[in-house]
C-alpha cells in the first residue's frame, strides 16, 4: 500500500429510501455522526443545497454547530458553502464560532456553485460568481487573522475598521476550493486554496488538476505539502458484483435527482461567460440515470469489494490526494445501508492506509475542553 497516510472521512446528508419530515432525516445524520465518530472517520463533511428535494442542507454551519455539541471530537467540514451568496463578514463570523465550538479540526470547502435556479433565488447574477467568490473569500481570509481591517471591493466595502469577533482560536481552520473544471486548478492556487475535487473526473484530469494546482501554488511561492481531499460515492460489499449492483440501484437516482436541481433540460449556462464547460461537464448526466450506463463512474469512485476499493484509493494516493471523503448517503440508500458501508470500510479499508484510524477522535474525546 501508500507509504504516506491517508486521512478518511465521511459525508453526512438528510436522505432516505423513502419520504420523511426533513427533521427527522436531521436526527438521522446527527446519528450517523455518532457512529462515524466511533468508527474512527476524522470528520463528518455537510452539503450546501437550497429549495429542492437534493438534500434539504441550506446552511450547513448550522447543521455543524448543533453536531458539535452533540459529537465534540469530529471534526466538521463543507462539501461545499456556495460563497458568493453570503455576506463575506458574517460568513467570517460563523466559521471563527463553528470553530470555537468543536475540538475536532473545521475543514471550510467554498465553491461558487453550480444551479442557476439557487442563484436567481438570492437574487446573484451568476456572471459575477467567480468574481464574488474571490472577493469573499480575500475578505474571509483577512478577518480570520483576528487583525483590525478595512476593504475597497467590488461587491463589498469595509469602511470602518473592524475585527472579528468571535476572535479566532489558536486552533485552525482549513479551507479549500472546489474544483468544478480542470481550468478551476490555476484559480484556486493563485487564491491560496488547496483544490476539493470530486472522483468523476477520469484520472488524467485529476492528475492534471492536482499537477496545475502544485505547479501554479511552487510559481507563486505558496507551499504545496497541504491536505488535498477527494470525495468518492461509496458502495462497498463482500464481492464486486454486489457492490455493484448496489450502485446500479441507488445511483441512478442520485443523477436523476442532480438532473432535476441543476436543470439539465434547459441548460442554464450555455450563455454565462465562465461557466460554458458546465454545458459539457452535465451533458451526459441524463445518460447515468440508466443503471447500464454506470460502469465508468462507478469504476472512478470507490465501488466493490474491500480489496477492489483499496485499489482504487491507492490509485487516488498515486495522483496526489491525501484526504478521501467517502459518500454513501445518495437519494434513495436506505440508513441501515449507508451505515454498514460506512463501517465496512472503516474496518477493512481505512486502517491498511492509516494506522492511527480510530484514534484520533478518541484522544480528542479524552482531552476535554480547553
């Protein structure tokens, strides 16, 4: 296996195999962040989705604060927060108190995101996402210095000096941006961001982005030995056939749910300057809604038994991905499912590629509060 260790952990999200009250499919994941806490996974990673059926989440700060309290030595992360929609000052604000309030390390992943029907919501002009997602996050960054600070922006302006409050603990935070197309990888260096990506990508895009990212980060003199993660659907089973018929059942309404909340049909970003790509990126998404179609993505992710799966995260290793986020809360998968996958791979993956897994929520447990 990988010399260097890898660091796992799990996405938590409201779904189910069938309807229930968004409540009780919160008191749900706050269980699965139990479990994972116990397992031994280093974090639990919250989605950010607004007025749709894909994953009630619109403000997954909130959700992690509440699991906190409730699981003190997770950390906590964000799969991602779509920041151009937030005020860059309360958004400061929130993540310095999330991260006052959990032991475990805070992991912020920021995107601009991707469903035009969110943005009109807000009422945000999707041409000017890029734009306001360097713009936040500049913002971001200098207040959690905790120093005194004004700023002359394009969408915001800090006249008065000011600092934040709470003031940010000695504890820090990590954050990332999300990678939605290879051309993402030179942006988030230039910014300071280490990339979040997603296994869809075929593996020499995902060497190239990590490739961009580490020779763009070295030309502007910023260090690149940081956490890179990687987020990978999981359905692991004692053989590859049955993993696989897994996938083949529960993906396809996933995908279908993605083709509803970004719009598929209408193509919502074939005339928005810098967003073209995702034309190309979901055209083929209707397609993974037949299960007959799901042999490439489900060979890219992390899909068969405990031998196969260790394969493909030492592949993952080799391109330059140090932290793997599995995800077996997809549309449909029903909790006692999702929850055996997760604990299959805790016990028959994880600890061949990290051997202090399970035991670093545990010391965290036993420290106590500061």
């Amino acid at each position: 296996m990988t010399t260097a260790p890898i660091t796992f952990a799990f996405q938590a999200a409201p779904t189910s195999e069938d309807p229930a009250k968004d409540h009780v499919l919160y008191k749900e994941v706050v269980e699965d962040c139990r479990i994972g806490a116990e397992l031994g996974y280093e974090a639990a990673w919250f989605l950010e989705h607004h007025f749709s059926d894909y994953y009630p989440t619109p403000s997954p700060l909130v959700f992690m604060a509440h699991v906190a309290a409730e699981c003190p030595a997770l950390g906590l992360g964000t799969s991602v927060l779509v920041i151009p929609w937030y005020h860059p000052l309360r958004l400061a604000e929130e993540i310095s108190m999330v991260n006052a309030l959990t032991r475990g390390t805070l992991h912020i992943g920021m995107g601009r995101g991707t469903a035009k029907m969110e943005y009109d919501a807000y009422g945000v002009d999707m041409n000017e996402a890029r734009a306001r997602f360097a713009e936040t996050w500049r913002i971001v960054e200098t207040a959690m210095t905790g120093k005194p600070f004004t700023f002359d922006g394009q969408f915001t302006r800090i006249g008065r000096e000011i600092q934040l409050r709470p003031t940010p603990t000695g504890k820090p935070v990590k954050f990332y941006g999300a990678i939605g197309s290879p051309g993402s990888a030179g942006i988030m260096a230039e910014l300071g961001l280490p990339p979040l990506c997603l296994a869809q990508f075929p593996d020499h895009l995902l060497e190239r982005i990590v490739g961009t990212w580490r020779r763009k980060s070295e030309e502007a003199g910023r260090p690149t030995d940081a956490t890179i993660p990687i987020a990978a659907k999981l359905f692991i089973a004692k053989t590859d056939e049955e993993a696989r018929d897994l996938a083949r059942t529960y993906l396809p309404r996933n995908f279908a749910a993605q083709v509803k909340h970004y719009e598929i049909d209408a193509n919502p970003w074939g005339d928005i300057p810098e967003y073209e790509v995702f034309s190309k990126i979901f055209a083929n998404m209707k397609q993974m809604t037949d299960p007959a179609n799901l042999g490439p993505i489900m060979d890219l992710n992390l899909v068969g038994s405990a031998e196969t799966i260790s394969r493909r995260v030492e592949a993952l290793a080799a391109l330059g991905f140090n932290y793997v986020m599995v995800s077996s809360a997809t549309p449909g998968v029903p909790k006692g499912i999702r929850r055996e996958m997760y604990r299959r791979f805790a016990g028959e993956v994880a600890p061949r590629f990290d051997s202090a897994f399970g035991r670093r929520t545990e010391r965290l447990a036993s420290a106590g509060d500061d």
